[in-house]
C-alpha cells in the first residue's frame, strides 16, 4: 500500500512514516497543503492522511480542490480537532474517515488498511520488485541478482527499493533526499553520491548489463538494458 501523509509537524511526519514502513507499506511526506495538493494530485495513492490546520493550504480545501478535480483517493483525516462538529465538517468536505489526535497506530493503521480495500488498492499493492535479473523483496527484506543475495545496508535497501519504485524514470536528488533520508533541506554534502556509489557496486559490479545510471544534470534512474 502507498500511502502520502500531508502533515506539517516533521516529528510527528517522521513517525508515521517510520511506522508504516515497519509494518511493510510505502509512506511518502508533505508539509504543507499546497505541496501535498500537487503530490496527491499527481502521484497514485491508494490513501492521503491529511492534517486539518496546514500552512499554504488548509487540509478541508485541499481534500475539496481533489473531489472537485475528480480525484477520488480515499482520505482520512488526522486532526487534534476532534469535537462532532469538527467530525462533520471533515466528511462534507469529502473525507472518507476522520480520527482525532492522540491516536493509536494500531488503530490508524486498521483505518487506512480498510480504505485501501474499499478502493481496491490493497490488492494491486506490490511487495517484490524486479527490473531484469534484480529483484528486491520488501516483506522479506531481501536483494537478489542473477539469483544471488546481495547484502545491502537498511538505508542501501531504502535507496534501492526507491529507485525501483520507479524503474524507467530519472529520480532527482530532491526526490532522495526526502524520501530515502526524510530531508526537506539540502545537506550540502556527498551523502548521495557515496551511497549511490556503494549501491552500484553491490548491484552492477561483475553483471554484463549495468542498471543503475547516472544522468548527468538530471539525477539516476534504475532501467534494465544497459550495457
């Protein structure tokens, strides 16, 4: 399942994201309306968790300006506004659940996993990867090549998983450092080269064809027939 959670406070972000891909689902980050606006309208979720009071955008008209374009991803609603009418006024707005802060994960997680399979995202969640002889196993946690484990590192795997997600494409460094590292900044180092670097020789070093690229100005995609 892959989940976008549009919540403006970073530790609280940071939890949720740690907790569901603990409990083996993909979990991508905004911090404010406008930026979770442009990423639910463009990416395929099969659930938006959506915080009310966000700057640039509040959470009911983001969930609005969606209904209104036709875009019909289940949303719940996570808010510390929890009274009836703070309840209703999430539903009309074109919510599909609403649950009030303090939460239980556990609670949460059965929320979501219930909206996915209203949609009927559940079923088409994918949890092996493979691009040519590369397969990666997210449940099991787990890297082949031509049928050998690869080792790799947690943040090698998120790193590879990543790039995977989005096999053919060219991902930009923006792209991995907040979604592999949780940056929302730019740390002004090598941090991705180095990691790109020791990921490459891991999946690429011996192998006839090489997967992983460097698209010079752009940033690196992961595509099978390569030489």
């Amino acid at each position: 399942m892959r989940i976008l959670i549009i919540e403006d406070d970073p530790q609280a972000s940071a939890y949720l994201v740690k907790a569901f891909r603990e409990a083996g689902h993909v979990a991508d980050t905004a911090t404010d309306g406008l930026a979770g606006y442009a990423r639910a309208e463009g990416g395929a979720y099969d659930v938006l968790i959506v915080d009310r009071m966000l700057p640039k955008l509040d959470g009911l008209s983001l969930i609005g300006g969606l209904r209104a374009q036709k875009i019909d991803t289940p949303v719940l609603i996570l808010s510390a506004l929890g009274q009836v009418d703070d309840r209703v006024k999430g539903l009309r707005a074109g919510g599909d659940d609403y649950l009030a802060k303090p939460y239980a994960f556990a609670e949460l997680l059965a929320r979501v996993e219930i909206l996915a399979r209203r949609r009927g995202g559940a079923a088409a969640e994918e949890t092996v990867y493979r691009v040519a002889d590369l397969e990666l196993d997210r449940l099991k946690h787990k890297v082949f090549r031509a049928g050998k484990e690869i080792v790799l590192q947690p943040r090698e795997f998120r790193l590879l998983e990543y790039l995977m997600r989005h096999a053919g494409q060219v991902v930009t460094r923006t792209m991995l450092l907040e979604n592999v590292w949780d940056y929302h900044f730019d740390p002004q180092t090598n941090v991705i080269d180095v990691h790109i670097s020791r990921l490459r020789g891991k999946i690429d070093k011996g192998q006839e064809k090489q997967l992983l690229q460097t698209v010079r100005g752009a940033g690196y995609t992961l595509r099978e027939g390569l030489v």
